[in-house]
C-alpha cells in the first residue's frame, strides 16, 4: 500500500485542459523569472518586465491549481 494513491488522470477534456494550463503557466513563469534574473545585469529595464511577467504567469497558474482542486470529477 503506497501513501500516494494511483492518479491515472482524468477523462474529462475541460479538466484535462485545466491540468495542462497549470504546469504550463507555472513552469513558463518560473522559467521567464530566471531568464529575468540572467538579464538583469545587462538590460535592467526588460528585466524588470520579464520579472512581471513571470510572477503573474506563476500567480495565474497557483490560481488555475486552486480552482482545479474544487472541481469533481464526473
């Protein structure tokens, strides 16, 4: 008996499309941060817009997650 049960996805298209939406705004903010974070020193001035960019792709994505975890599945 594992302590994760076994999460085989969902056969509910919105859903899934739900579930794809969230890592792709989330690891897309994440990584527009780091690309922000290695331009800095050069062009402070898009830094500082990738850096707002990011951050609200991330915040996007954590807002999808939660919404997504109040969904049932039909």
């Amino acid at each position: 008996m594992s302590f994760f049960g076994k999460y085989n996805g969902t056969s509910n298209t919105r859903l899934l499309r739900m579930e794809r939406l969230i890592w792709i705004l989330i690891y897309g903010g994440l990584l527009t941060l780091v690309l922000a974070w290695f331009t800095e020193n050069t062009q402070a001035t898009s830094a500082t817009g990738l850096y707002a960019v990011g951050a609200v792709a991330v915040a996007m994505g954590l807002v999808v997650f939660y919404l997504r975890s109040l969904q049932k599945e039909e």
